[in-house]
C-alpha cells in the first residue's frame, strides 16, 4: 500500500489512487507501442513537420490546464516567443527551491521548461535538455546564450540541448549520479521502452535526487490500433500507461513509491479519436520519484516527525509534497518513513526539520484522509496519534 487515503472509483484522482495500493500482478515491460524506430520516426514526423504550433494539437494531452506558479510565470514572460510557440506540454513539471541544482529535461523539444529551469536555478546550478527532434533542438538552441546572458544576466549560458534518445542517456553523455532533479514534460509516453527511461533516470540521479514530471495516464490498457495510431501517438495518448503498469514499472526501476502530486482529466476533442478511444479515460498526472534509500513500498512507523521551516520559495505558508500531504510551515506533523526520507534526506532537507530515525519500528503507519499534525516533539520523540495521510 501507499501512504494515502482510498477515493471514490468515479474520481478523476480514482487511477492515481487505484494503482497506488496496487502491487500484484507481474511487471510490464513497458514496451507497448511496437518496432522501436518506427515509433520514433513517427514523433519525429508529428513535432518536427506536421505541428507548426500548439493551436494544431487535437486533444489536450499536450496542453497545461493549470495555470503555473507565479515564479514561473515571471520566468516565462522573458523567454522567447519562438520558444513559447513550439511548447507542447501536458503539466507543470517544475518544482520551486531548486537553486544550484543540476537539472536534465528529457524531451526537452523547444526548450520552455529549460529556459524556465535555468532561471529557478541560477547560475551556480546548470540545465541540460535532451532531444531527439532536430527541428526542436534547433528553435531551443537558437536564443539559449542570448537568454542566459541577456534577459538573466548571467555571465555564461547555464544551459545546453543534446541530441539524444531518452531510452540512452549515457550515448548522450549523461553519467551516473550526476543530476540532481530530472523533468519531463508530456514525453516518456512518447517512447516504445518505458522501463528503460526510468531506469536510465535512476542510473543519472544523484542520491537524494528526484523525477518531478507531468505526463499522459489512461484508466486501462489500451488495444493496437489505439497504440500504434500516428495522431494518438503523437498527441500523447497512443503511448499512454496504463497507471498499475506505471506503478510497477516504477519500483522495478528502483523508485519504490511514485508519489503524485496533481491529476487533471484530458479533453478529446476530435470526434474520430472519440470513436477510437472508446471509454477510454486519460489523465495528466504529475509524479515525483525519489532515489533514497530510505524509501519503501509501504508505509511504516518507526516513529518519525517533519516541521516545514516555510523557506521554499513561493510557499512561505505551507508546501505540498503530494496530493496528500500538505505541510503548513512551522507544525510539526508525524509522517511514515517513506515520507521523512522524501523531506528529510533528498534536495528538500534544507527545508525541514526531521526528528526520530529508523532505529525502533512500530509497524506499518496507519493512514487516514489527510496529514495530522503531531504535538511538538520533545526529547527527540513523536507523540502518537498522527497520520502520515
């Protein structure tokens, strides 16, 4: 199980968390979409020749329906327009509080969400976007130094676009441990081997890391001729997981609870998809996926409590880590292990206090409907009676 509440099945949210407490069923390969180049023959036609701007796009998969940050929203007033018109994303896949950090965007296409990163993570961190659309890399290419140096007034471009396949970040020169947060936009559904995506993501993240992305979810698994249709698969809904297949690929891959942290349904408009999709129903969902070690595929007690200090740029008041987990700044609040790992040990700990260790075990941590603030801790213990959900 995982650390949250049950929803009703109806829900929009019902797919995140069904395949949540998920975890029978053998693991999917991931690879669902057919011969390997021609599905990515067939991305590249759709991005590189047949969309000329977001206006095109038939459904929307790769359309943000919420609106995003205002740090963001500050950064995206000074990037290019060129840049802004190629975007094609599904989500808001950057978290505040990143400055310093080492970001790779996989899929980077136009480049937005990298010239938004390279200004959250100032010029002591770097940007890295990775691509395999030519046209794409071109228009992100295009204006990066003038951005950096201009617009930023950075010394030097904190941010560079390689030409490379998701699936094989080591041929795009991406070593091991050397990221410390990977995003991604509305594309890992676009790739044929999924499970090789995440594990090459595990493989580049430092310790403490984590995968913060929004991308296209269905409630089931879909047939062929869904899959390996041209428009589906490049409007993001051909390639999308089922989410119980997610999940699992998830830990295989090393990432032992995908925590989501907003869902939103997708609209079809097209009535010839409509006919073909059936009563298929896909979601954009914004996962983060934490290398600790400390993390578990269940939620257990050991005794553990979290106060958020409110130093998080954006939210002086409280921080959400997930749909269930909301931290109001200077409470203390009693939290499974899982979950003092993801605040405490990975890039968030320089905003939270985490008291208690793994010394002791009480068993698994009983979850409820929402985070429950514990008294203040005194003498390094937690009071009883908190919930981590």
């Amino acid at each position: 199980m995982s650390c949250c509440g049950t929803k009703p099945a109806a829900a929009i949210g019902a797919p995140v968390a069904a395949a949540a407490a998920a975890a029978a069923g053998a693991p999917t390969t991931g690879i669902q979409m057919g011969d390997d180049a021609a599905v990515k023959a067939s991305v590249q036609n759709y991005y590189g020749e047949v969309l000329a701007t977001s206006d095109d796009l038939k459904t929307s998969a790769c359309c943000t329906a919420v609106a995003p940050p205002p740090l963001v929203r500050q950064a995206l007033a000074k990037v290019p327009d060129e840049v802004l018109e190629k975007y094609y994303g599904c989500g808001s896949p950057l978290p505040m509080g990143i400055e310093g950090l080492r970001v790779l965007d996989l899929g980077s296409g136009s480049g937005r969400d990298c010239y938004v990163a390279a200004a959250l993570v100032g010029e002591r961190g770097s940007v890295t976007g990775v691509d395999m659309t030519q046209a794409q890399l071109a228009v992100a290419r295009k204006h990066a130094e003038v951005y950096c140096t201009q617009a930023l007034g950075y010394s030097a471009a904190n941010m560079r676009f390689v030409e490379g396949q998701i699936e094989d970040l080591a041929a795009a020169g991406i070593q091991d441990s050397s990221v410390d947060l990977v995003i991604s936009n509305c594309v890992i559904n676009l790739s044929p081997d999924k499970a090789a995506v995440l594990r090459e993501v595990h493989r580049v993240l430092a310790e403490g890391g984590e995968m913060f992305f929004s991308d296209v979810y269905c409630d089931r698994r879909l047939p062929d001729q869904v899959r390996k249709h041209p428009v589906l698969l490049g409007e993001c809904l051909g390639g999308a997981l089922y989410v119980q297949d997610f999940i699992r690929l998830c830990r295989t891959a090393g990432f032992q609870d995908p925590r989501a942290l907003s869902t939103s349904e997708i609209e079809v408009r097209d009535p010839e998809l409509q006919s073909l999709l059936g009563e298929a129903r896909f979601f954009s969902i914004t996962y983060r996926l934490f290398k600790l070690a400390g993390v578990e595929t269940t939620c257990e007690d050991y005794g553990q409590a979290c106060r958020y200090q409110g130093t998080i740029p954006g939210h002086p008041h409280s921080y959400t880590l997930d749909d269930h987990h909301t931290f109001a700044a200077g409470k203390w609040y009693e939290v499974c292990g899982s979950t003092a790992a993801m605040v405490g040990d990975s890039w968030l700990g320089k905003h939270f206090e985490v008291i208690g260790d793994r010394s002791r075990h009480f068993g698994l941590f009983e979850c409820g409907p929402a985070p429950a603030a514990a008294p203040t801790p005194s003498g390094g213990a937690c009071a009883p009676g908190g919930a981590c959900c």
